[in-house]
C-alpha cells in the first residue's frame, strides 16, 4: 500500500502514520514522490483496509496495490474454476443453461415446465421455493413443500435442481433438497447468510447485488471462498439505473471484466436484467458473446397465469428456438452448449426401453 | 386497480383479464377511455400486485391507485408514531440526537466517547457490536462482548443504546442489550431479518438501501409492521451515485416526501451519506432543516486511531458546537432538540451529592 | 391521454379540467373506473404533454397512450430507416462497421491507421477534428485542419468518413468534409446543434447522453427528425453508473427495445462504453449478437502515444482479429459484416494496375 | 503527478515513461514504494491529463495531485467570489433569492409573478424565453419577445433579470438583455457555449448536468472562468438516480463540498430537483442550511395554468411564507436574507411621492 501525504504533513504525522503501519505488523518505507512524502509497505498479511490510514493527519491519497479479495482474484488462481452438478458443468470454456419458473407454484406447473425443458435436453432446472419479494403481501413461495416438488421433479428428469435460500436458518434444509444454493441480489451483503452457504458443500450462485460494484461483489464471493466453499458462480442480473424502461440495466461489460479478475464463472440473468420476455434471447446471446460461462432464465408454459415474473418468462417453445440459436452462435465462438443431445438421448432410451 | 388495454385487445383477451381479476376475489368494471378498453376493481383486501396483470395478453398498461403499503402509510394512520426510549422521543415533532462510534472497539474508548456525549447531554449512544464489512478481512466486531460494554455504558450514563443486528439469529441476544435495533443498509431487503425485528418488542431503525426508492423502503417497513411491531424509524444515510466525491448522495428531498407519505419517524445519518467528517454538521443541519425527526451521527474521541470510518467520525468538540447550533436551528423552525439539558443536570447532581 | 382523478375531485376541478383539454382543442370524455372519476381524449394533433396536466387540482394519475416521438417510431414507420454512405450500408441487418482514432493528431498518425483500417476491408472512419474535452486544457483537437486530413484520408482510401460536430456555427464546415456527422453524448440535448444537424443533408450519428433514458433518446433523434433529416443512427456508447470499474455500463438491452421502438439504425460503441481496450472485442460481439446495426471503434497505430484515449484503442492487429470474429459471428446470426472483400478487392486491383 | 507502475515494468518501458514526461516539458524522477517502481514529476505549467500516460505499458495507477480545474479552485483563491447585479449581492455570506416562473408565457402572466415578487423584496426575477424541452413538440419559449417582457419587468419593478441561454448565435441578444445568463443542465458540457458566456461580461448561472460529477462541473466553471468571465455561481439542480418520486435527488452534500473546492457562489435550485412545489420549502430550506449562497425557485401566480412546471410551481403567498422562515433561518445561522426590506422600502415610497 501507497500513502502519498499532503504537501503539509509535519514529521510528527510522518512518524504517526510510521508508527501505525508497524502497530499492523508492517515495515513502513519512507520516501518522496513529486516533491510530496510517500510512505508505503509491502503487506504479506491478510489484507489490510484503507479506511485505517484514512483518518490519519498528513494523508492525502492512499492506493492499495492489490485487490482486497484473495481467494476469487485469477493472480493467485489462474485457472478456471470449474463446478460439476450432476452430468452438467459449469466454467471452463462450455456455456450452462438453466432454466425453469420464477416460482414453484404447484406440482403441475413445476412439472409441466420441467418435462418441456427436460425435452429440449436442459440440465439444470430453477425454480423458486422460498421468494424475497418486494411487499410482504406478495406470494412468497411454497417453502418445504416447494422443494419437494423440485426433487420431484429431478427424480423424474434427472434435471439438477438450483433454488434460492433466503435465511441462515433454511441453508441446512435447502441444500438437503437443492444441487445449487442461490443467493438472491438482495442479499449479496447478507454476510451471516454467505457465511452459511460457505460452510455447507453445494455450489453456490452469488447473484450481483442491484447496486453492486464488481469489488463488492468479488468480496461478497471472498466471504462464501473464506468459509470453505470453493464452488461460486456470479451471477450478473441488471443493476440499477434511472431508466425505467427495462427492469435493470445488464452489465455486460462486467462479463470479460471478470473473466480478467476472477477464475469464478461467470452466468448471465437476462430475464431479471430486462423484465420484458421479448427482450430475453437478444441479451442471452449478448452475454454469451461477451464471454459468459452460462444463462439462467425464466420459463413458463403459461407466462400469463404465473404467480410472479410472468412477464419476462419465455414459453418453452420459445427456449427451444434460443437454444437453437445458441448452438450456432457458441459454435461461431469456438464454444460448446452444454445441453444433452437430446437425439443420441431418445437413441439411449430406444436401448432402454428394448433391454 | 386500472388496466388500460391495448388498442387490440380481443374480446377473448377481455375476458380473459376480467376472469383473472374474479380469481382474486374482486369484481371487473369494463369500460372504455380514448378509444381504449379499461377494465378496473375496487380491492379491498390485501395488496394485490400489478405484477400478476402484467403477463396476460392484451394489457397494455397498468395503474396501481393505492401504494403497496398500508401499515405505514400516512393515509391509513394520520398521526405521527412517536417512539419513546429512556427519557428520549421519536418523532413528534422534536429533534432526536443519537450518536457515537462505528464500532464498540474496546470498553476504554467506548467509554471515554460516551462519557464526552453524555456530558453534552445526548440521551442516546450508537455503537455497533456486529459489523458489516464489505471484507470479510475486516474487523467484525466485539459481538457479544461489545453489547456488554454497551449495556456497562448505559448503566453509568443513562444513555439508551442503538446498535445493529445482522442475523436472525442474534436478535434475542441483541434485543436483551438494546434499546433500539439497526437494520443496515446491506439488510433493508433482509425479509427473515426483518420479520424477526418485527416479531420482538424494541424499537428499529431501519437505513434505506443503498439504492432503494422510496416504495421499497416503506414497503421493507411494512414486512416489521405487519410483524406487529409499530416503533420504526426510517434513516436515510445516502445513496448511491455516479459521483464518488462523496461517500453516497444525501437524498434530503426524501425526508419532507416521507413525511408526507407516512408517519414514521425519518432519521438522518450524515456521516455514512457524506463519508467526511467536515461535510458532518452542514449535512446534519440541513436534514433537520427539511424536516427530519432526528440524527444519528458518528463520533469517535481519536478518529485518527478508529478502527472503522475514523474519516467520516467527529471529534466531541465538534459535537458540542453542532449541539449549539442545532439549538438555535430548531427554535427557529419551532421545533425542540431533545438532549438532556446539561445546566439543569449539573444543579440536580449538586442537589443529589448534597444528599 | 387518459386522467385518472383524485377520490376527492370535485365538480368544479372536473369541469375545468374538461376545459383545459377544450382548450388544447381535444374533446374530453369523462367516465370513470375502480371508484375513480376517469377524464381522457384522443389527440390527433401535435403531441401533448403529461406537463400540462400536473398541477391541475384533482388530477391523481396521468396515462399517455402514445410516446411523445412519432417521426421516431416503429409503429409510424415499421420498414428499417437504411442509411448509404459511399459503399456502405448501415441498417436493414448488416452489420456496419467504423473504425478509426479518437483524433485526427496529425496527417501520418491518421494515415497510418487509417491505410490499415482500409487493408482490412473498413468502410467508414471514424476520427474527431473537433473535440470535446472535461477539461479546457486537454487537447481540443485540429479543427479544419484535422478535416483536411479526413478529406485526403477519404480521396486515398475510400473509406467515409464519420466525424463530431460541436457547435452550430461548425455544421457546414463539417457537413462539407464528413460523409456523416456525430453528435457526442455531451451535446444530446443540444438542442439548436440538433435542429442545425436536422436541416442539412448528411447522416447524423446521435450518441446517447450519458444519463437519458431512452425516451429521451428517441425525443432528441425526433429533434433532428422533424427538420427533415431522416438519416439519423442512434449509437448506445455507455451509461453512467455507479461502478467506476469500467468508463460506462454498455446498456446492451437498449439494443433490442429500440429495434422494436424505432426503425433507426442502433450502433454500438464498445471502446467508449468500456474505457480498456482489452474488453473492446467482447463488447463489441455482444452488441452484435443482441441485434446491433453496427460498431464504431476507436483504433490506434500506437495507443501508446495517443493525445486521447489510447486506453481504450485498439491496435489495427486486433481489428483485424475482431473482423474474422464478426464474420463468424454475423454468419451465425444469418446477417452480414459490411466490410469490403479484401480478397476481391485485391483481385480488383491486380486488373486495375494491369489496365 | 505520480505514475505506480506494474510489479512487470521492464527497464524499456520505466524509459519510455519518462520520455512521455521530458516530451510534455517535465522532469521525472524514478523512485520506488512497495516494491513497485514509482515515476513522479511536478507540473507548474499547464494541466497534464491522467489519459496521456493510461496507454503506456507498465503503468498500472495514476495519482494526479491537483485538481484539473486551476481558476475555480478554492486553494488558488482562497477569498469567495462575490457578485453585484443591481442591488443584489450572491456570495459572501448572505443568501441570494431568485424566484419567477419557468417560462415566460405572455406579459400579463409575467407582470403578475413579477409585481408579486417585487412586493415581497425579491430583488432577481427567473423567466424562460429560451426553453429547453425535451421533446420538439413542446413550447419552446418566447424568444426575443420574451426578453423584451423580461425587460419591461426590471424597468417596473427594478428586479435583476436571469434567463437562460441555449444557443451560441443567441448570446449577445440575452447579454442585451439579462443581467445574469443561465446555462442549463443540458448545456454544462456544451462548451462551445461556455466559451461564449465566457468571453461576455454578464454574470452566469451554470446549472450542473443531471449526471455531472462535481469534478466536471468545475472544469465546465473553468471553461467560462478561462475566457475571462471571473462571476460564475454554480447552481445544484438535482442529479439523476434510480428513484422517480422526486423529479431528481438534491445533492445537498455537494454544497459544503464545494464551499471547500471553490471560491464561487453555490445556488440551489429545490423546484427541479424535487419537481414538487409542497417539497420545494423544505428542501430550499436543507440547502440554505448546508451552507448555500443563494437560491432559484419557480414561482407562478396560477400554477394549474403554466405551460411548463406547474406541478413545481409555488404560488406567490407560499413564497412570501417561505421568505418569513427564510429570515429566521438564516438569522440562526448568522446570515442575512438579501431581500429588500419591504418596510423599509414602503417608507422610501412614502418620502418619494411626498418630494
């Protein structure tokens, strides 16, 4: 860390701000740069804020010269993190896709769904059974009995099951139900809940709080990494802007920025992004352009009747076109979807069936 | 609620909408507005959510005409919610003054601030025992030990204590020392937590998200009303911006809008808003000139030694002569400061000593 | 225009409310709908503001039924506004492609470049003779000069040239060197340039502000619209957001909702949005797959020794390398690259210089 | 300005940065920090941009010193900046008042504000004859004949005039007219209009951009202040944020922000920033107590009539109200009110029509 002091620090300052810096366990360095004192060191520690020099009189900038997150950075991990949940993957070059309802309403709507996309060869099934919803006089999910709809269904399919955990107290019994754990934007900073999920063995999906930066949003990461927990994936889902005429603003720019800073993979929401299901499939393949590891998005066989988020749920018919689309286009990107080839499966279940 | 259909609603589409609307327990009104279809209902029920409209075919806009919450709503309950603590009031009218350290780092500097701000005669002492941090390397807090140097503080000084709880799980531990519970501003979306502070007796403040509108602030209110707990304040503390130059923007015109719009009593924080000590009193003075029913200010007797935000934390000097100042501020807008008038504390210690 | 009154408007706010749409010469309709008085009329005419409405006593709630722009619109205009520029074409499903510096610094600078943006088959060079700069001491860039130097770049290669217009005093001088004017974020409510722009003949390149949303993106392309320039482009170049990790937040959503708002062309600009030139590519494939009209891209010789902007430039090499991704990447989407087939165009020239 | 390179700087490239600095005319000096090699050099001639150097291989931070803007600075000019307009005086202590309607619509509408205005003791009337509207539809404004109504009131009344200026060509016709030009949020960028308000000797309001950053809007000072134009105030207005209930967020902090930055005057604007007249007191009184020089507030006899920004417009008694609390609150914080005393004046009247 670089502290350059004001052109009116005294020798009592410098030797203050000396004196912190060794109170940390550091060896601090004095020196001069552009006619003003710089004293700096080199931590080998755990990370050390700037917020503990910010106060101190004399100091006028203060650069840190890494990254407050360790565990997410790609310096000290370079190679990609890849996650395995059931025969899907996640990370490493291929693009995911998941997929399913906003909500677990019922047992004929989850499986409805998940039967069409099951067909269309999607490995990974969402679906909410516990919902942050924005008034508490919303539906707020069918909680256990939810979950057991979702085993359910991966009984049936085969399908891994991702679904949201909103309390510390529900962790153990979501991920006794649930292949995936996520973490919903509201709570990105729910620190006792990252901790939670750090501490149990399910691959996490960290969605990106609505107002978020990529820092806070690694370091949210660094708290489910620090507990133990190595399998996150960081999900961009719109971040907040003054324009009202999409439901979030998707970042796609934070899609290679992250490839650059972190091994973690990296999916792309473009249903929470746009809130329009019409505006769905452009920026699905936007994001997988960019670089994403893979999508999850809202699907429903009868969007009109959906309990939440009917709007910008895709039909299933709809999803089989964009997969279509995606095959050409992560082809065109030297990439692979990793979706089940659905001919070779009903070839499988022709020599099932004849055993 | 309003729906306005498009211009090419179908007969079948109407229909359609108004067999929705009757599946919710309410009667469609259909009838016509610039060439357009609206239909429309009367709820008198709970909240129903525009959200459930918005996915079915020929709706082109939809008109909420009354807000999501009702609990906190001005509307529904004309008169302010006055809280009391100790000898201190919320709301009401006067100028509640709460104030101390980020974090209880020691008994030693705890007490040494509380004795300074006591001495001024402020009745209510903040100090945070759970931190949030945005690294997970950064000092956490004393827990436990810290709400017992509170709890020692309060003893010796008579000041009630604010504090902020993180998890659900903590909230009996921190409501048996507390006098008042923080909700924080990475938690204003924390539903299970929100519950949980409902479902107990102390009062909380609840900070806005750092870039939650209004509606969903009121509404993050409403999920602790609806727990049955009224005593809520609201604390505006800054959102986010494009500009860095300071920490977050102090949203000063949302105080005279809630206090249109509900009776809680709105609370300014203007050292998380501003993020430098200096900017502190102009801040202050300003959310109590807009109408703000108190200020929760961060104070610390050797910010330059602070173990969290020394940057943003004053001196109790300068306590002292923004005390001074918020006096004459308040008699000229005809409102009171509600701190302990020290000349009358002085002659009633005289008398008690002589006892 | 629909009004949806308050519960307590009285006749006599009805009445005039009645007579203000009478004197905008509409008919006003009154009804009503969920308990509510309801006044609406259909507008024929010019478009009528919500403005005007507002603070009218007893009115509750305003519902415009058309967007304020109309020369803009998709549903006025449903065939795709197609801009030719020299041998370009930009809308209609190609992908238009422009490349070029920041500035035009000097004669060899532009040179260099652009003979290797011609090499690689581009159309259209970018390049700013007048610059506009956060600071008055920054390089403002070489004026008439530096349009010379298009003029002999355009004569030697041709490629078009696209270049920003400042200033309403400047639109012939540019409009006689630039095959197409820009108009940069700063200026997208500058609305004398706008209307200066919109009455001569040259295609117009309308950057979005850096904070409007896209309505009134849309109000300011109406601007130079309804002088009777109908070659307007509308380029997405990165909205202002909280996280300064990256220059801007590319809003790639946007991309999609004007192409069903709008027939204009949309054009993505990647080097502004991002601010690295290491995110460029991905960026640029992004806009491409969410249904882009075209790219515009800053490119360097040297980044290294740019006056502007060498951050976020790229090197003619990785032009190069973005052009083979495109093609890929166009084909499939089932659209084009408008590049120039540099393998027939060699061939082209072989007769030529065999003539 | 002090360059932190890369922990990979190889010797070639620490060469190549220090012959960036000797060619702008500087000496560098290579040093080290924390085991990174650290270039530095002192400026004393003009501002070298933080973009010159962002390019070159090996920088990895870029600490700039000084601020960009040198004129506006407050370390330059210690001593506020103070402005005579008729009898008003903005900066130094008091609290200027500007207040009348958005537009000027007609004479008669204009007299009546304007008489009303004057008979409290405003001593600046606010009037639009150039209006910048979002959409091309909308009234755009008098024009010539709306400074000649403009003109005809400071005969009358002897209130100072300000109006807004949006083009170049008409500078020296509202220099004719106003005692104070007024540069619009749209227009803070707009620099070839800056430069001509610059080089004119009226007095100007520069507005800050709906999305400018207090660093940009002093540079944009700067622009006016470089041409020789010394009486520039800065007037907050509201900055753009994700939440609609307010037309824009007062950014009250930025107001003693910039009493440390600058010399100039601050104004704060509540009418726009809030879009609400029942918000515009208590905001208008939030920014007088942080610390503003002044205020601008639209006024309208008969807001439900206006043709823009009714629903913003105070009537003339609330103005009268406002100026009661404003006399008491600036009395509290040792300021004056500069508004005529009425008393006093009618006094005058008195004595002059005895003469």
């Amino acid at each position: 860390m670089i502290l350059v002091l004001k052109a009116s620090a005294t020798a009592r300052e410098i030797a203050a701000i000396c004196d912190r810096i060794r109170s940390l366990g550091f060896a601090p360095a004095v020196g001069s740069a552009a006619e003003r004192v710089v004293v700096s060191f080199v931590g080998a520690g755990p990370a050390i804020e700037p917020d503990l020099f910010s106060a101190l009189p004399g100091v006028d900038k203060i650069l840190p010269l890494r990254p407050a997150y360790r565990l997410a950075s790609r310096a000290a991990h370079p190679a990609d993190t890849v996650i395995r949940v059931g025969d899907a993957t996640i990370g490493g070059g291929n693009v995911a896709f998941m997929a399913g309802p906003c909500s677990v309403e019922n047992r004929a709507q989850t499986l409805e769904v998940a039967d069409a996309l099951a067909g269309l060869g999607v490995k990974i099934l969402r679906g909410g059974a516990f919902k942050p919803r924005t008034s508490p006089y919303s539906f707020q999910g069918l909680h256990e009995s939810g979950l057991e709809i979702l085993a359910a269904v991966r009984e049936r399919t085969g399908m891994a099951i991702i679904t949201e955990v909103l309390a510390v107290a529900d962790v153990p019994l979501v991920a006794a139900y649930a292949d995936i754990l996520q973490i919903g934007t509201r709570n990105m900073q729910n620190y006792p809940l990252l901790a939670a999920v750090g501490a149990q063995a399910r691959p996490v999906l960290l969605k990106r709080g609505m107002s978020a930066t990529v820092e806070e949003w690694l370091l949210a990461a660094e708290y489910i990494l620090s507990q133990g927990n190595g399998n996150v994936m960081l999900c961009e889902r719109g971040i907040r802007s003054f324009d009202k005429a999409t439901r979030g603003v998707f970042d796609v720019s934070a899609i290679p920025l992250l490839k650059k800073l972190t091994h973690l993979p990296v999916i792309g929401d473009p249903s929470h992004a746009t809130g329009h299901w019409d505006l769905v499939a452009p920026v699905a393949k936007a994001a997988v352009a960019a670089g994403a590891d893979g999508l999850i998005i809202e699907v429903h066989a009868h969007p009109d009747q959906a309990l939440s988020d009917g709007a910008q749920s895709l039909r299933p018919a709809r999803v089989a076109a964009l997969l279509t689309d995606l095959r050409r286009l992560t082809a065109a990107l030297d990439r692979g979807l990793d979706v089940r080839d659905m001919g070779l499966r009903l070839a499988e279940r022709s020599v099932a069936s004849a055993a």
